[in-house]
C-alpha cells in the first residue's frame, strides 16, 4: 500500500537594499523554500553590481528566487513522475 503525503513548497525572499555595506553600497538578497517544515533550498547574495534603486534591487532579488522556485518545482515534479 502506498501512502500519499501531501508537502507544501513555501518560499520566503529577503532584500536589504544598501545599507548593509557602507563601503561598496551593494544591496544583499536571499531567500528560503521550504518542503513541508524542512529547508529544501536557500541563498544569500551580493549581487555583482550595485542596484540604482530599490526597485531594482527587489527586481533582482525576486528574478533570483522565482528562477529557484521553477527549477524547484521541475524538480520535484520530476520526482513525482518516476515514482509512479
């Protein structure tokens, strides 16, 4: 018999726009995806870059975290496939 469980994948993304480093002025971003209540994946980053606004960095932080959240969820899908 084969029992089903059902995980959620949840992410969270952080931005701090500059002010971490007074020095080079980059912003740093990251974020955390969850499977059920265990860490699946997470980052932290100072992007290559400085950002000239906080729209740009938060564009910059979010394209990084929803690339993880496709290549994750293509991952997981694909261990769904092959255990049926």
């Amino acid at each position: 018999m084969l029992d089903i469980v059902t995980l959620t994948m949840q992410g969270q993304q952080i931005m701090e726009f500059g002010a971490g480093n007074v020095g080079d002025r980059k912003s740093t971003y990251g974020f955390l995806f969850n499977l059920g209540f265990k860490a699946l994946s997470w980052s932290s980053k100072k992007p290559e870059s400085v950002a000239l606004s906080t729209s740009m960095a938060e564009y910059i932080a979010t394209t990084s975290a929803a690339c993880q959240e496709v290549w994750l969820s293509r991952l997981v899908a694909d261990f769904l496939s092959e255990s049926n």
